[in-house]
C-alpha cells in the first residue's frame, strides 16, 4: 500500500446488518440476487431464494468449468465458473446445492451461489449395496473402477467388461439426490434421497452423519420417473405417475412409504419431470401437438401446478 493511501473497505464483513437488508430488498432480478449472496456467508443469509423464480440448471461440459442456469421468470441464462464441476456429472439440484458424481460414484454437494472458500458436503459413495439395488450382479468393481459386464450370466471381477464412463455414471447409480432442506439452515437435519437407476427402491442418509446409504421400498411397481421433496416428505413418481409418498423425518428407522391415486397428466404431455417452488408441485414436459395433414409435429414447452390434496389428484 502506498505511503499516505486508505485501506480498502471491508464490504464484505464492514456493512451493518440493517444496510444489507435494505440492500437486499431492492435487488430486482435473479441475476442480481446471484452475485450478492455469492460474495460471502452473511450477504448469502440476508437474501433468500424464495422471492424469485427457479433456476434451472443447463447441460455442461464435463471437461469445463462454466455452468450455465436459465432464470425462468427472467427468461435469460446466468453463467458461473466453478472448478468444482469439472469431471463430474450433475445428479440432482434442490434447496439450491448440486449434487455431483465423479466416475468412482463419490458424491459431493456445492452450493453454487457461494464464494470460492464455502465448504462441500461429502456423502457416502456408492458400494456394492447401491449397485445391488440398481443393476445386479452385472457391475463390479475392478482396479478402482466401476465396470459394466455383459449380461448373460454372472462375470467375476476378472473377467472383461466395459469400464462405466462419466456420462453413464447416472444410468447404473445415482439417477437423482434431493434434499430435504438446505444445508445451512440453522436447527434442520437434513436427509438425503436417491432415485437409483432402474429400480422401484430409494437409498437415504442423513447428511454429515451417516457413513453409507440405507435402501427403502417404495411399494411402487414400475421403476421410478422423478423423485422431489414437497411438504416435508419425499415423493417418488414412476413412469406411469403413480406416487409414493416417504416420510423425510428419517431416525433410525426405515421411512414408511404410502401409495397415492396415481396422477393424470394432461394428454398430450411428454418428457415429464417434477419440481417443488414455493411450497407447491409442479409437472414440467413438452406438449406435442400432431398435424395429420402434413404428419408433422411441434412441441412447446408447459409447466402445470399439481393439487394431490384432491380424492384424485390433478
């Protein structure tokens, strides 16, 4: 610093908690609401999420470091470079942390709206009972690496397979991770819940205090579609939307599931996933209109409110 200079202002930590409120209410768009709460842990709990529209996470190059999220309200794409994404593939976005899966089946959880020395939560890795769950005896560990053997019949470790790529790591583990609650939430245990790949069972564990993942039933017949957390408990979707509904306040004990009237979705709707905003289900999916004329067809995009609170849920 030069002879007879200021010091720099500490915004970070040198601002009242009153001015960062008032800061705080006048930010007027996601993008805007991105970058404060992106500079350090105080700004980050002055302003909630909850006042703005989803964000919803784009497809990125597993070797880059730069992830783009499409702000729906806004209708415009904020970029972000995190280091932490490279050679990893997403496995689940909620309560605003990513989850992240590199080929070993290690899973890590970043916020990605914090600054560059906020912490990442390990969970425990997938093993044999994960692989179990999701495909049978046709994947096994060889070397430190998970390996796809064919089919036809029973393969030990020595034999020839194929080594599971990065991008083929979400078909044979870890399809989706949602969470409970978010992890700073002063006071919330918060539990973790994994729709696995082909497979009508889920696998929980309660965040920084398990070592490894418990498998729960569904009681659904068909494998699972989505999985999101709404009202305090997780609901598990499979592809003909019937609904199992598993409690989030997981002890102990293994969580009670209980099937729901199966959903109707509007006719028409393809692509279909779930998502929770704002205390509310949604279903989102491409509407395909069919012009037999020309045997053509277009799709739009459509997002509607789901009500399971109805004797048949709409």
């Amino acid at each position: 610093m030069a002879e007879g200079s200021l010091p720099l202002p500490n915004w970070r930590s040198g601002l009242l908690e009153d001015l960062l409120k008032s800061i705080g209410q006048h930010l007027a768009s996601g993008h805007d609401v991105v970058s404060f709460r992106s500079a350090c842990s105080p700004w980050r709990a002055i302003v909630p999420f909850v006042t703005f529209g989803p964000l919803l996470l784009l497809p990125f190059d597993l070797d880059s470091e730069r992830v783009g999220f499409y702000c729906v309200s806004e209708k415009k794409v904020l970029s972000k470079t995190l280091p932490d994404v490279r050679g990893k593939v997403a496995c689940g976005s909620s309560c605003g942390w990513l989850a992240l899966m590199d080929e070993a089946a290690s899973v890590t959880l970043l916020n990605p709206f914090t600054d560059a020395r906020a912490p990442r939560v390990e969970l425990p890795p997938a093993d044999e009972h994960v692989m179990a769950a999701s495909l049978s005896d046709h994947v096994s560990r060889v070397h430190g690496r998970w390996v796809l053997h064919p089919t036809n019949g029973y393969r030990d470790a020595d034999a020839a397979g194929r080594a599971i790529k990065l991008k083929g790591m979400r078909d044979v583990f870890f399809c989706e991770i949602v969470l409970s609650a978010p992890l700073d939430a002063a006071g919330h245990e918060c539990v973790a819940m994994a729709m696995l790949g082909c497979s009508t069972e889920v696998m929980f564990c309660r965040v920084g205090l398990d070592s490894a993942w418990t498998l729960s039933d569904t009681k659904l017949e068909f494998s699972m579609g989505s999985i999101v957390h709404y009202q305090d408990m997780f609901l598990a979707i499979n592809c003909t939307e019937e609904i199992s509904v598993c409690s989030s306040n997981v002890t102990d004990a293994t969580p009670t599931a209980t099937l729901l009237p199966s959903l109707s979705p509007p006719a028409g709707l393809c692509h279909r996933s779930y998502l929770e905003s704002n205390g509310e289900l949604h279903i989102v999916g491409a509407m395909v209109s069919t012009f037999h004329e020309t045997q053509s067809f277009t799709y739009s995009n459509a997002i509607y409110k789901c009500n399971l609170h109805y004797r048949t849920p709409e």
